[in-house]
C-alpha cells in the first residue's frame, strides 16, 4: 500500500466518523463521563495492550502534566500499564488476564471511572478488568474498534470506531482521545 492509499484510507475513515451521529453522541457522553468523575476529583483508570497501552499513557500523561494550559493542576488519571514491577511479577505468578483487574481492585473506588482501550474489545486482559470495575461499581467506558466485541457488552459507554484495520482504529483512537482532552480540561479547575 502506498503512502497515499494508507493517508486516502484514513481521511476516508475520518469522514465517516464526522457524519456518524452515534459515534459522535458517544464520543460526547464518554466525555461527559470522564469530566465528571475528575470535577468530583475521582481517578481514571486507563488499560489496553500494544498500541492501545501506549494510547493509554498518553492519554495519562495529559491530563498529569499540562494538555493545554502552562500552569494547571495535574487530575488523577493512571494508565494501568506503567508499573512495570507490578506487571512483571502478577504476570510472572499468576498469568496476564487479570493484570489490569487486579490493579482497579486496588485502586478503583465508587466514583472512579474505568476506560478499556482495545481495537478488537475482545482483549482477555482488559476484559477482565472492565468486569473488576463493573463489581466495583466503577462506570466502564470503552474505547473499541470493529463491532460485536466482548467489551462492548460490558459498556456502561462504548465509542466503537467502525472499521476492522488495527491502524486506522488506532488513528481514530488517538483523535478521540485528544478530543476529550481539549474539552475536558478548560473546564476542570
């Protein structure tokens, strides 16, 4: 594929979502979601795998360090792939799947606000996770790709991006997630 078929395939995919109603509605309740919980000074919990783990700690990292605004305070959103310690040793006794529910066990609190990123939203990992949240009473917004995935169903808010290219929804992914940012934080104190 060329260059100009990878950029005409992905404004392609952005012209869809523009008119895309649903996805546009979701996108905007997730962030609603999201707002409220860090108003009411309640974490995020951020997870997902490859690509979707480094999206989640971008995402992180904007709202702790100064997405927007030179001088601000940080707000609690944790990406839950970055303690590596923790990630090594869990992994090492007891498997992968229950990496991130085992951390929104420990950190998640009645208030808090859970987010799953996944391209397929069939990750064994995030899956559980997003059920840890769930008992925790936790809201689960997932951040998905393609349709009918596990994680969906688990959704209290699902912004599924309507395509099966691993990239094109990891493109669409990092969008929605600058979106949140640049509407969330001017309206944070």
């Amino acid at each position: 594929m060329s260059l100009r078929q990878t950029i005409e395939g992905s404004a392609r995919l952005h012209a869809e979502i523009l008119k895309n109603e649903e996805f546009l509605a979701q996108c905007e309740r997730a962030g609603r979601v999201l707002e409220k919980a860090l108003r009411n000074e309640h974490k995020v919990l951020v997870a997902g795998n490859g690509g979707s783990a480094a999206d989640a700690q971008h995402f992180a990292a904007e709202f702790v360090a100064t997405f927007g605004r030179e001088k601000r305070n940080g707000y609690p959103v944790l990406a839950l792939t970055t303690d590596t310690s923790f990630l090594t040793a869990w992994a090492n006794d007891f498997g992968y799947e229950d990496v991130f529910a085992r951390q929104v066990e420990t950190w998640g609190k009645e208030g808090d606000v859970f987010l799953g990123i996944s391209t397929s939203g069939n990750s064994q990992n995030v899956l559980r996770a997003a059920g840890a949240a769930k008992r925790r009473r936790l809201p689960v917004i997932g951040l998905l790709g393609g349709s009918g995935s596990a994680l969906e169903e688990q959704c209290d808010v699902a912004v599924v991006v309507p395509s099966a290219v691993t990239a094109r929804i990891q493109e669409v992914h990092a969008l929605v997630l600058h979106a949140w940012c640049e509407e969330i934080v001017p309206h944070l104190p």
